[in-house]
C-alpha cells in the first residue's frame, strides 16, 4: 500500500501533488471517525461469524479499534497529511496498534463506498436527535412567550397592511407550527434512513459470506438495504436532510423578520435583551437585532447547500461515482449552522419584552375592524357583497375626516347607510374583534389556549 492511501498497488508511482489535495477528504470526513470505528467493530464481527477470522483474531482487531476509538475521542489520534481519506487515516492508526497482518484483514468485504454511504446514514441519525432537541427548545421558548402574553392584542397584517386585530399568542404560535412539522419532516426522514447499506461493499455486493442484515442490527438499524447498488450510490437521504434544513433555515428567517420589524423604533412592539443583540461601533445608540439578521442571512447559505447538492446528484449513472463525496460539506454546513442559529434564535425569543400597549392601540389602526363591521350586517342579513361596500364607505368617510370606524357618531354612522344603526358599535372594539372570531384555529382566547395545548401536546412526544 503506498502511504496514506489504500490503493497502492497497481500504481507504479504515487498520486501527483495536486491530484492528491483534490483528492483529500480528512479535513472534512474526519468527523466520522468514531462512526466508522463502530461500523469497523460490527464489520470484524460479520467476519468472524463467516470463518474469516479466528476468535483470538476478533478480540484482538476489536480491542485494536476500542483503543483508536479512545485515541480519536481525546484528540491524540488525528489525520496526517499524507492520509486521503477518514478510512485509510483509521487504517493507519490501527496498523500502528496491531500491526499490518491483523489490521490488513478488515478491510475483507467491504468497500470505502458502502462504509461512507454507511457512515452518512448513522451521522444524519445521530444529528437527527441534537436538531430535534433544539427545535423543541424554540418552540419551547415560542410556546413560553404566547402563554406569558394570553390575551394581549396585536394588528394582524395581510400585505403588510393592517388587516385585523390577532392576538400575540397566536402569532407566536403561527413561527411554532411549521417547527413542529420540521420536526415531523425529520422523524419521517428517520424511518427511511433506518437501512445500512454496509455488506453493499463496493456496488454488488460481497463474495465472502457476510451477513449485511447483522451488521445493520449491531449499528442500530432496522434492516439492511434491499439493493446494494442502490444503497452505495444514493444520496437522496442526505438531498432529503439538507432539504429539511434549508426548510427550517426558511422558517426560521421569517420569524427573524418579524422580530426584526418589531423591534424597529416606528415599529416599537418588542425590545430585544441585552445579551441577545449587539452594538454599533460608530453609533452609540444602536441596538441590532443581529441574532434575527444572522438567521435570516444564513437561510440564504442553507438553501444554497441544497441546491449545490441537488446538482451534484442530478445525472450522476448508477453505481458509485466519486463525485458523491461532495455531499458531505453541504450537509455538515447545514447541520452546524443550525446548532448555531437555533439556539440563539430561542435565547432570542425568550427574552424578547413585548410593549403590550403599544401592540394595543396600533391593533386598531388602519381601519382594522372593518371586516367585523361588515360581517355584523351579514348577521343582519344584508348580503356580504353590499355590507363590504357599506363598510368601505364608512372606512372612506373616516378617512377624509381623520377619525376611526369608533369615532362614527350615530347620526354619521346613519348618513353613511341606513343599515349602519348605533349597535354596530358593539363589535368595533378590538376585544370584541378577536373573540369573536372563535372557530376552531381561530384568534379568540379560549381557541388560542385550546391550540397552545395542542401544540404542547404534539411536541411533547419529540422531547428526549
Ligand atoms: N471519500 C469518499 C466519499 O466521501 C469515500 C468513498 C471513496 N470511494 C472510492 N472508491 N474512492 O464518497
């Protein structure tokens, strides 16, 4: 074998400088160390049950890679330079434990291809459990927020237009829901990457007897894949998590808007905590909702991992091509952001301080019980399509008179429509708005409580 590489021998001379650095991997997959030692624990096993090791053999490459797996977790055991990959750094290493008769006998039956297409699967369950946990803590701190600020009212927007008074709980809880289908998204992505393609080998399989289905149970899957050429050259699990992140990358930016324009001094609804924003150097006033910036700006990066992997696999011909190494950066990006920006985005919304009054008046505003208006003539049974002109010209009356729908008088309440009678006072309150409207996922309090409860109780069965 030339150094480093576990290719050597039937190269008459070593890969030129340049091709080797293209080549090269460590500086990426070396994170999946402590992965492929466990597959490689699983692998020794499947020989040993198929007669190609001894006993004596099995223990010793086993307690060989338990010692490089104590090396790799306390950082003494790292890639050198001339290693191409994590597979032949891991190589190395146990051939300096055991020496080259033993350690040169793992790599029987098996491919870097099914070991990477392995490995993959195992990193993307492994992280599948940290993103869960920190969604659940946003939407824990989103959850916290709508239950501290019940009741307080808001004006909704359509267009960015005032549209009708909403409670702030319930918007909060619309930033909630689509984390929780993320969290959906990846438990289903779950059960697809329950299948090893280890025993897939290089594309066809193996000639040696190894039983892949064993060595899926001894890493934690259901079962092995049911085509192994299929299970080295796919990458669509890994497309499928980058996807999820792009997605949550999405969701999460349009929560960051909002809190960004709340926290605009015209705007002035939320102040952002100390420790959850920065300062300007030249402007000594300046508070910046970077945290808010950062997530949106990075959701831009999440999807462009997604569609930089997307093209990667797009005409790539069956089995395995070297150009599915570039999978791994985009997802490891994708995934470490996101332990990035989640956290933050929680410590963020927890601490965020609403100014419930001023949320208050401006849930009036720019005419937004107008459609209440409406639908109160609707209940008198005046057609919709004449109570949405009656109350347009009531909007347009106050309007050239600088007042509200409330301010009306009853006899400028008659002069806009004989149908207009004093009563309709009744619903033009901003109270009276959203409790009012009590259908099932709608703004009223009680309905607000009834999907906070609903909502705990779905994330509920996504805690550790
Ligand atoms: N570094 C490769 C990857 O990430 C591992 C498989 C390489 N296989 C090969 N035949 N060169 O995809």
């Amino acid at each position: 074998m030339t150094d480093g590489v576990l290719w050597g021998g039937r190269f008459a001379s070593g890969p030129a400088e340049v091709m080797f650095a293209l080549s090269k991997s460590t500086q990426f997959d070396f994170r999946l160390a402590l992965l492929d030692l466990r597959g490689s624990v699983a692998h020794a096993n499947a020989l040993h049950a198929a007669g190609l090791l001894t006993d004596a053999e099995r223990q010793g490459l086993v307690a060989g890679i338990d010692q490089l797996s104590e090396q790799v977790r306390a950082g003494q055991f790292l890639p050198e330079e001339r290693d191409e990959d994590v597979h032949a750094a891991l190589e190395r290493g146990l051939t300096d434990i055991l020496g080259a008769d033993l350690a040169g006998r793992l790599r029987a039956g098996r491919s870097r291809n099914d070991q990477i297409a392995t490995l993959i699967r195992m990193y993307l369950r492994e992280e599948s459990d940290r993103l869960r946990t920190d969604l659940v803590a946003l939407i824990d701190a989103l959850a916290g927020q709508a239950t501290t600020c019940m009741g307080a009212p808001m004006p909704g927007r359509t267009h960015m237009q005032q549209a009708q008074p909403i409670l702030l709980s319930h918007h909060l809880l619309a930033h909630a829901w689509p984390l929780v289908r993320d969290l959906e998204r990846l438990d289903a992505l779950g059960g697809r990457l329950a299948q090893s393609p280890y025993g897939s080998a290089a594309l066809g399989g193996t000639t040696l007897g190894l039983d892949p289905q064993s060595v899926a149970e001894e890493l934690g899957f259901s079962t092995s894949v049911p085509n192994s050429i299929d299970g080295t050259s796919s990458r669509d699990l890994v497309v499928e998590a980058t996807y999820i992140a792009a997605q949550i990358g999405v969701d999460l930016s349009r929560l960051a808007e909002d809190v960004i324009f709340w926290c605009a001094q015209e705007v002035g609804f939320a102040r952002l905590d100390d420790a959850w924003s920065t300062g300007s150097s030249i402007m000594p006033q300046k508070k910046n909702p970077d945290v808010a910036e950062l997530a949106r700006g990075k959701a831009g990066r999440l999807i462009g991992n997604l569609t930089g992997l997307l093209s990667t696999c797009k005409g790539l011909p069956l089995a395995y091509d070297r150009d599915l190494q570039e999978d791994k950066e985009p997802i490891f990006d994708s995934l470490d952001q996101l332990h990035m920006i989640l956290p933050a985005m929680t410590g963020m919304v927890a601490t965020l301080v609403f100014d419930r009054d001023r949320m208050r008046i401006q849930a009036s505003a720019g005419f937004s019980l107008a459609t209440d208006m409406a639908d109160w003539l609707v209940r008198r049974h005046v057609p919709f399509a004449r109570a949405h002109d009656i109350a347009g010209e009531a909007v347009r009356y106050c309007e050239a008179r600088g007042i509200g729908l409330e301010d009306l008088t009853d006899e400028q309440l008659a002069e806009v429509s004989a149908e207009l009678t004093p009563d309709v006072r009744q619903v033009l309150t901003v109270d009276g708005a959203i409790e009012a409207r009590d259908g099932v996922g709608g703004t009223s309090t009680a309905r607000v409580r009834e999907q906070l409860e609903r909502l705990m109780g779905v994330v509920d069965g996504y805690r550790g």
